[in-house]
C-alpha cells in the first residue's frame, strides 16, 4: 500500500530563502579575504620600494662624498657653467650672415640688388634689378619653387619700373618678402640642411 508522507514539504522560495545568507557569507569572506591578500601584496611593495630608496639615497651619499676628494673639482663646475652660459648666449644670438647664402640661392645671375632691409621678425625688403621682363618673370618664379621656397614665402612685388629710355635700359621693382627666421639660428653643420 502506499504510504502518505506527512512531513511538510518546501517550496522553491522558502529554499532560496535558506541558503542565500550562506552564500552571501562565504562571499563576504571571500572578498575580505581577497582585501587581506591585497593590502599585504601592497604592505610587501611598499617595503621594497622604501628599501629601494634608501639604498640609491646612501649610494647617492657615497657618490657625493667620492666626488670631494676629485682634485680641479671646483674647476670642472666653472667651466660647465661658463658653457652653460655661452650656449645660451650662442641660442640666442641672430647670425645674419646665414640669409645670405638662402638668398644667393634664390638670385638670378642677370639681377642684383640695391638695397636691402632685414627684421628680426622674418621680413626682407629688396630692391632689384633685372635686365627685361622675362628675367622679372623668372624672378618672381623662383620663389615658387620647393627648395626656395622653404626659406622664403609671401612674396609681394612693389614698383616695377624701367630705369632708364630704350629698348635695352634694365628694370627696378621693390621686393618683399618673408623669410624663415630659423636661418638666423646658429648650426654646426651650416645652411645645407
């Protein structure tokens, strides 16, 4: 015969219900234990780091004390600030016999130039001459071409007149243009860069 169980039986919730705070628990105990692994990982970095520091900052005092007894020792500090000194007086100071050599470069052999005024801030004004219109033309060519026109730009054309009566007199035009003011700087290696 069957037998009728008269046990109560659980539902599915009144389960969930009892095991939930164990598994919340072992979670917590878990992640505190995990926090305790951590901080001793970070306590253990710390004092590597710190003894780290301390043995390059003893090094650095026995350094220091091993530089004393260096004989010229004061010499050797006078002549790096001298230097020091004299690189930054070289940085700063404007070598305009450089713009010379670019602007030679850029010059047609039939022009020559009268006059000619030169800013610190990049602007060169020019006065030349030129022997007809076509050497005008080429002229103002020039500056349009790539390895010319890295050290000059803008070039705005001022005046073109005839200097003279006939067919042959050469002529006059005013010039200015910008020039790349890093040509001022000193280099070792000079201009062909």
């Amino acid at each position: 015969m069957a037998q009728i169980n008269l046990l109560k039986q659980k539902s599915p919730s009144e389960n969930l219900a009892g095991v939930l705070p164990k598994i919340i628990a072992n979670v917590l105990v878990a992640a505190v234990l995990g926090l305790g692994v951590y901080y001793g990982w970070l306590w253990y970095r710390i004092s590597q780091t710190e003894h780290a520091i301390s043995s390059g900052q003893q090094a650095l005092a026995k350094a220091a004390e091993s530089v004393k007894d260096i004989s010229g020792r004061e010499e050797v500090y006078t002549r790096q600030a001298q230097l020091k000194q004299y690189n930054t007086l070289v940085a700063g100071h404007l070598y305009w016999s450089h713009l010379f050599p670019a602007l030679a470069a850029a010059t047609l052999k039939g022009s020559s130039y009268s006059s000619m005024r030169v800013t610190s801030e990049g602007t060169l004004q020019l006065s030349v001459t030129l022997s007809d219109l076509n050497a005008v033309d080429k002229y103002i060519q020039v500056f349009d071409q790539p390895q010319f026109n890295k050290y000059f730009s803008n070039l705005v054309v001022n005046g073109l007149k005839r200097t003279g009566i006939g067919p042959d007199s050469p002529y006059d035009l005013e010039a200015r243009l910008t020039f790349d003011k890093s040509l001022l700087n000193y280099s070792w290696s000079g201009l062909g860069n």
